[in-house]
C-alpha cells in the first residue's frame, strides 16, 4: 500500500452528469504488447450528498449485480438523485467476460485480492484501485454477489462483522435490514480480510454485500430483488427520497453465520445425493446426503451429516464432487 496506481481513469469525480468511461488497466501479454484492459467504470451525479459505491461482477459468474448495474447506468437520471454513484458493473472484467468467478488472465479472485498490489497481476492490481482510489471517495459500498456457478443461496443480504467492538456495526445493521433481502445475515469471520467489505472495514465506511441465487444462472425474483436493493440502497442512503411502498422488498429475516462447523464439505471424491433443500431446517448430526462411487457400486456411499444446526440458506447445484468441495452451509437467527 501507499504506491500508486497505475491504473488510469479518465472521469471526472467532481462533474455533474452522467459519465461512462473505461479504466485503463496496463497488461502487457503475448496478445497484445502494450495493451490495456478495459474496466467499465460510470460515476452519475447530481450536487453535493452522499457518495455510493455500486459494485458488481467483483466475481464474474454472478449475474444479478451485472445486469442490474449496467441497467441503472443507462437508465438513472442523474436529476433523481442528490449525490455522487460510482459504479462498476463488472469488477473483474475479464473474469465477467469469461463468465468465470475468477480471472481467466491471472486466475484472481477479486474478492480474496483486497487490499491488492498496484504492481501485481491484473486482480491484484484492480483490487488496488477499489480500495486506495475508489472506496476513500465513498459514504458506503454495495458490493452485489451470489452463489455463482458451484453454490446456490436463498437470496440474501450481508454485511461483515469485524469483531465484538466494530464501530460501524449499528450502520451496517440499519443498512442490511434497508436492503429489504428475504434473509440479512452477518458473516463474523474477521480473518479473511481479503474481501471488499474487509476493504471497507479498513476504508472505515459501511459496505453491504449479497448472495442472491446462484447456480450460474438468474430468475425473475433474484433480478427483481437485487433492483430494489439497490433502489433502498439509494434511499437509505440519503441518495434519493421516497415514501415506502408495497413493493420495495420485505422485512428481512437476520441470522448469522457464526463458523466453520455452518459448512459442510465433501469428505471425499464421488457422486453426491443430497438428503435436503434449500431452505430446510436441520439439527447437527443429521444426514446431509451420501456419495456415491457410481464407478463401484458394490461399495457402500459414504454418509456426510451436518456438523450443526440451522437453516440451509446455500447448496451446490453440481453432483460431482471433490473432497474439499463445499456442499452447503448453514445460518442461525440472529439472536441480536
Ligand atoms: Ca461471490
């Protein structure tokens, strides 16, 4: 940290109106000697207010944010709102381009890359930018996710609760139940700090994040919940004024995801038949499914219980797995 970018941006954070740009990320490969990676990058404002962080595509096989953000890029007046958005609708841009939760250049994980290194690979670099250049201008940052290709959640809003005396944690618990998601849940991991609401913990403002389905795949629910999030969002915000209405979401149900025996992961290589759905409430020791060695069907399945109790708010839609493999996780009510 404290090195520059070098990455290069072209908008102007303090002009009102709509500006959508490109970041020009340097990458120097077989392809192309002195290229440039194009990163999309709009910032719409209107005034003096509140600065929103919107992000998406931080993992390029989630699609919701994706579509949703480029949406609200082209179709937002900047005249409905008093304040500054930027907004990056694909985060990792090659990793959304390839459809892929990870870079196909350098194999990245955006969201294991914070804080990022302006001289690295192309997800360390951009990382980098998000949280030295990006976040430091911003009141809060909502960074849309879902289960992407290997998992599959009830959708859901989070938010990251960096330890017992986190002096953001009321403004992130308005926040979450703002967001009006079926489920708010709070992730208490405060060991992984690579993520972008780790970054935001260090940047010192409240970041929101989601899982809101997954599967590779959309529905009509999923894109309808994360388009009025991120219209509560603005409001809650102060970004924009708006009386409540029936249809801005539901009052969310809190629960927590308070650690490792929440998840549940393939003890060995096979094929998995699960023994639930998502959404069903299970009592630690019960059966969460068995493998199968379709290879040898003379050799029993292995049996894989839940190592706690509570609902399953997330399952992995693909049967072949690996040891290793996450198969589903659990979360409690919020007890407050
Ligand atoms: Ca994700």
């Amino acid at each position: 940290m404290g090195a520059e970018t070098r990455i290069r941006c072209f908008v102007d954070f303090e002009r009102d109106g709509r500006q959508i740009s490109h970041l020009q990320l340097p990458h120097s490969s077989n392809a192309s000697a002195y290229g440039w990676i194009g990163i999309p990058i709009a910032v719409i404002r209107h005034g003096a207010g509140p600065t929103l962080y919107l992000g998406a595509g931080n993992h390029g096989d989630e699609y919701e944010g994706q579509i949703t953000l480029s949406h609200l890029i082209r179709t937002l007046d900047p005249g409905e709102i008093q304040g500054r958005l930027i907004i990056l609708p694909a985060a990792n841009l090659p990793a959304a381009m390839a459809g892929q939760r990870c870079s196909p250049i350098d194999d990245g994980n955006l969201n294991r890359s914070f804080p990022g290194d302006p001289d690295g690979r192309p997800t360390a670099a951009i990382a980098h930018f998000i949280e030295s250049v990006l976040l430091p201008l911003c009141d809060a940052a909502i960074d849309l996710h879902s289960g992407g290709k290997t998992l599959e959640y009830l959708p859901s809003a989070l938010i990251r609760q960096r330890g017992a005396g986190d002096p953001l944690f009321a403004a992130k618990l308005a926040a979450l139940k703002a967001f009006r998601a079926p489920i708010g849940y709070l992730v208490s991991d405060a060991r992984e700090d690579r993520t972008l609401t780790a970054a935001a913990d260090r940047v010192g403002i409240v970041a929101v994040g989601t899982e809101l389905g997954g599967a590779g795949t959309v529905n009509l629910e999923t894109l309808k919940i994360a388009r009025i999030g991120v219209r509560n969002m603005l409001a809650h915000f102060g970004l924009i004024e708006r009386a409540a209405s029936a249809d801005d979401g539901v009052e969310p149900r809190l629960m927590e995801v308070a650690g490792p025996e929440y998840y549940v992961h393939a003890p060995c290589q096979g094929l998995f038949e699960p023994a639930f759905e998502l959404g069903d409430e299970v009592e630690a020791g019960q059966t969460a499914g068995s493998i199968h060695f379709v290879d040898d069907p003379a050799t029993a399945p292995v049996e894989v219980p839940f190592g706690g109790g509570g609902t399953v708010i997330c399952k992995r839609p693909i049967l072949r797995v690996e040891r290793g493999d996450c198969l589903a996780h659990l979360a409690t009510d919020y007890a407050g």
